[in-house]
C-alpha cells in the first residue's frame, strides 16, 4: 500500500473527469507517476496520452476543494485501517488483473491477500438460479476451493452468493468485487457473507468511498471479476445476463470461458447453451475446467493437481457408498423427486428406500423439501 502523500497524487488524478482506465494507464507507462504526468507541459501529455488539448489542461487545474476533502477523507480511512488501498504501481497489485487493457489504477480492498491467489477461477450467474443451479454452483465452487483455487464472483443474489458460500464451505479462499465503494455492502443482507469472505479472502472495489451502486457500475466491475481469473465458468444466465458480459469480457482478456449446460426449456440455460454454441467449454465436474488450464498454472500447483490422487478424490464419495444408495442416489437429480417416484422406480421396498434415503441425508448428498420430495445437494 503507498504512502498517504503518494496517495493523494494518485486519488487526485482518478478524480479528473473524464479521464478513464485506459488512459490513466497510457499515461503511467509514458511518464510513470501521477506526479510527473500533472507536471509535464500540455504537448507532452497531447501527444503521450492521447488527450484533448482540453483535457490536458485540466490534469494540470488544482481538484475542487468538495473534491479535496472526499479524497482526504479516503486517505484517512486507509490510514484508519477500514480498508487497503493499492495503486498499479504497488507490488500487491494483482499481477493478472494488471495484463487486462484497462486495469483499475486504484484498488481498495478489505480482507488479505496471498500469492496462492493467482491461481483464481470465477464463477458467475443469475441472480434468480433455479435450484438445480445454485446447488451446483456451490459443490462445483466448492469442489474447486478444496483443489486450492480461489473463487472470484460478485456478491449479488443468487449464484453469485452461491459460488462464494461454495467456496467458504469447503474452507476455501474467495475473492468478491463490488459494484460500489469499498465502505458499502450491495446488496446490504449479504454483509455476514462480506464479513466472512473477508475471513477466507478479500473484498474489492475501485470506486471512490461513498459510491453507491448503480446499474452501469456492474459491467465495469465484471470487467476486475474476469481480470483477476485464470477463467470465467457461467452456470446459468439468460441470454441477456451480466453474466454474458463477464463472458465476453474474459474472451477479451485471453481468459476460458466455461459453461454449464441445463435443461433446455429453462430460460437460464440459454446463456450458457450460447456460450457453449460459441465455443466455451462444457462443464459437467471440476476436472472439466482443471484439464483446460493445466498449462496456465503455476508448475508447482500444477504437478499436484496432476497426481491421480485428484481425481480420484472427486469420485472417492460416490464410490464410498454401498451398491443400494449407488443405486438411488443416481436417481436422485436437482429438482424434486417425490418419495413414490423413487420407490416405483426400483427394486426396492418402501421401507428400504427411506432407509437409504435417511442415510443419503446424513451424509449430505441429498436432503428433503417440502411436500415428501428429495433433491441432490452433491454434484458426485
């Protein structure tokens, strides 16, 4: 994190209006500081950045005196502890996210971070998941978290909270990124989610403290979702999801796109069956994704994931269990199934049919809804 003085300078320049990512970061590569690019005369930075003659000359006007003491009020946050504040410049920075064409020149985050972070997935979705897909979000989420991924998502409802529940339960890391300033939680219910990722990962945002969220802060902020990843998995999403923009964003990005395909008559199954059409990967288990970026790995996270050990853990569960609950597990999918289904279906009597099922239950593969109906909870 850079110092308060070198913070200024650089809080100073986000401020000017209408000088975007892109161009911010044009400018730190020719002149390298945002002390140097406010000195250098308007022909420089004309010619350097690409600027309107207009433009320039308002990187060199002192900032608004409303806007001075928003930007020290930040500045005695950071210094306060409420939360880090990383320029592209500082060694913290995230190197991946770096690589992307318009990388945040400031990063406020609260929360910790690690090397192992690199090695980071996204999973995003609907905000409405059906069952089916939210449930799958949070063993495939988890299944990743337990192989020492960190989970990248976006806080919001639905499979986005999924991925993150995912990943904490499986005592995983995971990665959220706001839509809104650091010192607000969108939407406000999912602070006890904020607070426990904090715990098992970081919380980011580059908007200015006090922003709130609005609609068109989301496609930027998919934009950092997918920088920070080695790949973007859709679960479900409409055709006219986010989601879909993070998608193609990361296609932007060199990143994978992955998808997981659902039933057809399911209006949230036609953006990944889209994505899929246009070629992402089709996603079905953990290993799905994990052969595909093999070689974009670190060697050493590489070779232990590589060991047979792996896979075979992803199997170890099902394997585990007897013929019989092989049996009615299998018959079990993500939406319900009522109790006579699963008795007509096979060769079992009622009695051991709920005897199986209890014990499905207690070992957390399946669990009972309303109406004496069972759905899968594991995607094993």
């Amino acid at each position: 994190m850079s110092n308060p003085s070198d913070l200024q300078e650089w809080l100073e320049l986000r401020a000017v209006k209408g000088l975007g990512p892109i161009t911010y970061g044009r400018l730190l590569r020719r002149f390298g500081s945002p002390e140097a690019i406010r000195s250098a005369n308007l022909s420089a930075l004309v010619a350097a950045g690409e600027l309107s003659p207009s433009l320039a000359e308002v990187l060199h006007q002192p900032v608004p005196e409303k806007t001075a003491q928003q930007i020290q009020r930040e500045i005695d946050a950071v210094a306060a502890g409420r939360f880090s504040l990383l320029t592209l410049s500082d060694p913290q920075y995230p190197d991946r996210l770096k690589t992307i064409a318009d990388p945040p020149p400031l990063l406020a985050y609260t929360g910790e971070l690690l090397e192992r972070d690199q090695q980071a997935l996204a999973i995003v979705g609907a905000r409405k998941g059906s069952h089916a897909g939210r449930a799958f979000t949070r063993q495939l989420s988890g299944d990743l978290a337990a192989l020492g991924f960190t989970i990248v998502s976006g806080l919001a409802r639905g499979i986005d909270a999924d991925a993150h529940e995912g990943a904490l339960g499986a005592g995983g890391r995971t990665f959220a990124v706001l839509g809104c300033g650091i010192d607000q939680t969108y939407p406000p219910e999912h602070l006890n989610l904020r607070q426990r990722i904090e715990q098992q990962g970081a919380v980011f945002s580059e908007f200015p403290m006090g922003t709130a969220p609005e609609s068109y802060h989301f496609p930027q902020r998919n934009r950092i979702i997918s920088g920070l990843s080695l790949g973007v998995i859709v679960t479900e999403a409409t055709l006219k999801s986010g989601s879909l923009i993070t998608a193609r964003l990361a296609l932007e990005h060199n990143r994978e796109v992955f998808a997981v395909p659902g039933n057809v008559t399911n209006p949230l199954s036609r953006g990944p069956h889209r994505l899929i059409q246009q070629g992402a990967k089709l996603v079905e288990k953990p290993w799905d994704i994990v052969e595909e970026i093999l070689p974009m790995l670190e060697p050493s996270f590489r070779d232990q994931l590589e060991t047979p050990q792996h896979e075979g853990e992803e199997r170890s569960l099902t394997l585990a269990l007897g013929q019989e609950e092989r049996s009615v597990f299998e018959r079990i999918p993500f939406e319900p199934v009522s109790l006579d289904e699963l008795i007509t279906q096979g060769p079992y009597s009622s009695s051991e049919v709920m005897s199986i099922l209890l014990s499905l239950e207690i070992k957390g593969l399946i669990k009972q809804v309303p109406g004496l109906q069972y759905v899968r909870t594991s995607i094993r």
